[in-house]
C-alpha cells in the first residue's frame, strides 16, 4: 500500500512540474501570467485522469518490475491519456482555467518525469545489491526458469558479494532477449562461447535440473572449450544455500597458445591477463539513454505513426516491412521500417534512384527517412540501440572482413556516424554509376562505412552519442 501511494504521489507531483513547466515554455519564461489556483487546478484534473485511467490499466498494482519496459509503456499510455482528458476538459470549459497549449505540452513532460525516474530507481536498485565485480567471480547461469531465477536473486543479495551473474543462458527460444533482475538472457547452450566472450564470465552454473544428461553433456564441454569452470545444483537446497567454492567442478585451463578455435583474445585474456574493458554496448547509461528518449518519441509520433500507417493502408500495400538482420554478437533479429517497396519483389537490397521497385508513397517516405521510424520499437525491445553501426542484411555481413566483424559487438543503431556521411545512399551509387550495384556496395562502399563505425566504436563517448543525436535530427529537419 506504501508502495502504491509513494507512486501516485510521485507521479502528483510529476504532473504538478509538468505543468508549471509547460506554462512556463508557453509564455516565454513570463511567469506574470501563470495563475496558481488555476494550475493547481489543472493539476488536480490531471491527477484525478491518472488515477482513474491507472485503475483501468491497473498501473498502480504492483504487478510490473519498476523501471521495466512493460511498465514504461503502462505509465506512458496511462499520462497521455490523462494528458488528453485535461486538454478535453479545458477545451469544453468557458473560461478556460488553463491555455489549451499547456496540457498538450505537458504530456510528454510528464511521461519523462515518471518514466525517467521509475527507470533510475531501477538501476540504482540494481547497482545497489549487485556484488563488487573487481573482486567477485563472474558467472554464467545455465536455465532461465524458476531455479535460475532463485540463484540468480539469491546471488544479487549475497552481502558477501563473491557470485556476480553477468548472463543468462537457457534453450527456450522465446526467452531470448529477456531481462531477468538486469540481467539478459544471451540465447541457448549453442551460445556459450560467445556469451563466455561477451560477458567476461569465469563460472557457468547449470541451474536446469530437468535437461537432459547429453544436452547437460553438451553444455559443460562448451563451457569447458571456452575456458569457463563448472557447477552443477543438484536440489533445490544448492539454489537457497551459499555456493561452496569446494564443489566447484573445474575445467582443463588451456595455455594461452591453445585456445580454442573460434575464442578470441577476450577470452584468452580473461584465463591469462587482464580482462579488456567491455564495449559500449554494455554501458548501462547508454540503455538507459535509449528507453528515456524512445518512450516520450513514441508518444510525440504516434498521431504521425498512425497516419503513415493509414496511407500505407489505403494505398493497397504493405505496412510493415519485416528486414531480417544482423545484431549484436551475430545474432539476426527482424527490423521493422514502414513499407517502400512493392511486395514480393526480389533482386539486390541496394537501390538506386528511379528503382521501379519503389512505391509512390514510398519514394516519399525514404526521401524524408520517416520509412525509418518505426525502428524505435527495435530500440525499446532491446534489438538496436539510438546510436550505433547500422545493421545489415545477413548476405552483405557474410562478406565482412575479420576486423570489420568487430562491429557486431555493440547492438546496432538507429543512426550513426556512417548514417550522416552517406544518409542518402543512392546520391552517392548515383555518382558512381556503377555497373553492378551490389558489388560496388560490397567493395567500396560498404568497407568505408564499416571503418568509420570502427572508429566510432573506439571512441565512444556518450557525448559522441548526443552529438550524433542531434546532427540526425539537424539533418532530417533543416
């Protein structure tokens, strides 16, 4: 019950900033003409929206993880549409007691503050109970289920801080991607080894009783090949108790010559030297910068979304184009983009200008990028990221060079470096005229961009990541 009512107030509150600060901006910082009563007003009206749409939504149940997605999008819809019914009620009263502007600017305001601040929460929780990784040992937890998660939380809480999980593994398909306590589910016992690479792990624990003895088999030899120790819980009094160090099975440790084939140097470094510092695709600030900004887009752009789909519709084609595609460790994921092309059609993915391929609508839609638009949900998913190299088609990644490769260890961007200087592709095919389309991307242009993603992977900075941000946005507009 405290817990429910510190989030209403909390979100009271947000409203009441909101608010204030909409005046403010729609004023041009004159506060002569703000009157109090009337904003306290309209911030009861909005308050009292929320909490009757939040019961509807049942946003203030407790049933979502603070700071989650689901929850995100929950308290999003529950303040836009609080948003809009303050809007309603002030466009329906004579005189008006607040300016028809104002709840239209504070909506989305709002929708930062409460989001903004459920995901600081989360991650303060997070790094609060998470052990000291300078000197815990980094484990990999085989088996997403309801065993997995007990030693997974039971190693969260540990005061002694020796177990720090650092990735999840399980053969269920659909739990790929999920976040269980902060930390991500890497894919199946196919994975190991990348996961060993990605995580900098040095214990995989097999918390999945009810495998098979192969596919159990199966798993420790990976996790011997990469370098990894292994226990195995056996009752469900080994996932309550402490782990003992003593019951650790332990692998043949290679010399640094012996690697594995496929291990890298990450892992060579984590059994012999210092570990590498991990990319920039772990840092958790640059997560964090993704869902704070997707959420409050996708409220800004849904009426634009909406009508875009609409056309889209009326038009006779498709909506949604399914691209598959390349992402982070190698994994292909499926990247959505409004609809350009004619359905059906076959030949290179590259175009150029006058393609017969493209549809009407669709020659605007690339022309103004907005075909590009509903890659923000691939963001709030977890797929792509605002910022990072630009993902690619699986037959032109089968063609990428060993050091070009290293691009596939950040999640790919919605823009990047490389989307700046060639946004408008089909300008520079153009130029060219090249005889073959596809060997001219694969030879010239494709190797140019990968070097410029290279560097900005180098020296990333979130910085960098704002600078690019902006220059996006400067380009679409201007």
């Amino acid at each position: 019950m405290t817990h429910r009512a510190l989030l209403v107030g909390w979100d009271a509150l947000g409203w009441a900033v909101a608010l204030s600060l909409a005046w403010v901006l729609r004023d041009e910082f004159d506060l002569s003409d703000i009157g109090v009563l009337s904003l306290a007003a309209a911030t009861a009206v909005a308050v009292a929206a929320q909490l009757a749409i939040g019961g509807v939504l049942q946003t203030y149940r407790g049933q979502r993880p603070i700071g989650g997605v689901d929850e995100a999008i929950n308290v999003s819809a529950a303040t836009v549409l609080a948003g809009l019914v303050l809007f309603l009620v002030g466009f329906l009263l004579h005189p008006q007691f607040v300016p028809r502007s104002v709840p239209l600017l504070a909506a989305p305001i709002a929708v930062l503050i409460a989001v903004g601040s459920r995901l600081a929460v989360r991650l303060y929780r997070e790094n609060r109970d998470r052990a000291d990784s300078s000197r815990a040992e980094r484990v990999i937890i085989f088996g997403a289920g309801i065993e997995g998660q007990h030693l997974l939380r039971a190693m969260l809480s540990d005061p002694s801080g020796r177990y720090l999980p650092v990735a999840l593994l399980d053969d269920n398909e659909v739990l790929r991607r999920f976040r269980m306590s902060g930390v991500a589910v890497h894919g199946t016992r196919a994975d190991v080894m990348s996961a060993a690479i990605a995580s900098q792990a040095d214990l995989l624990v097999l918390a999945d009783r009810s495998l098979p003895a192969r596919a159990v088999a199966e798993v420790v030899e990976a996790a011997y090949d990469a370098g990894l120790a292994v226990k195995m819980l056996s009752s469900w009094d080994d996932v309550l108790k402490p782990l003992d160090p003593d019951s650790i099975i332990r692998g043949p440790r290679r010399p640094a010559g012996d690697a594995p084939a496929g291990a890298d140097r990450g892992v060579r470094s984590r059994l012999n030297g210092p570990v590498s510092p991990p990319p920039p695709a772990s840092s958790r600030a640059k997560r964090a910068l993704d869902v704070v900004m997707c959420v409050p887009a996708v409220v800004l752009l849904l009426p634009l979304l909406l009508l875009i789909t609409l056309v889209l519709e009326l038009s006779g084609g498709e909506v949604i184009y399914r691209a598959p595609r390349i992402g982070r460790d190698g994994r292909p994921f499926t990247m959505f983009k409004f609809a350009t092309m004619a359905p059906g059609d076959g030949g290179p993915r590259i175009t150029r200008q006058g393609d017969m391929r493209i549809t009407r609508v669709g020659r605007w839609l690339r022309a103004s990028k907005l075909n590009e638009l509903p890659q923000i949900f691939n963001v709030l998913k977890g797929d792509m990221s605002l910022v990072g190299p630009r993902p690619e088609d699986p037959r032109y990644t089968a063609h990428y060079s060993t050091a070009h490769r290293r691009v596939l260890a950040v999640r790919p961007g919605l823009t990047s470096r490389a989307f700046l200087r060639f946004g408008d592709e089909q300008a520079f095919i153009e130029r060219a005229g090249p005889l073959d389309i596809e060997a001219f991307y694969l030879q010239e242009l494709l190797p140019e961009k990968l070097d410029i993603e290279l560097d900005y992977i180098d020296n990333w900075s979130m910085r960098e990541d704002l600078k690019i941000l902006a220059g996006t946005v400067k380009g679409l507009i201007c």
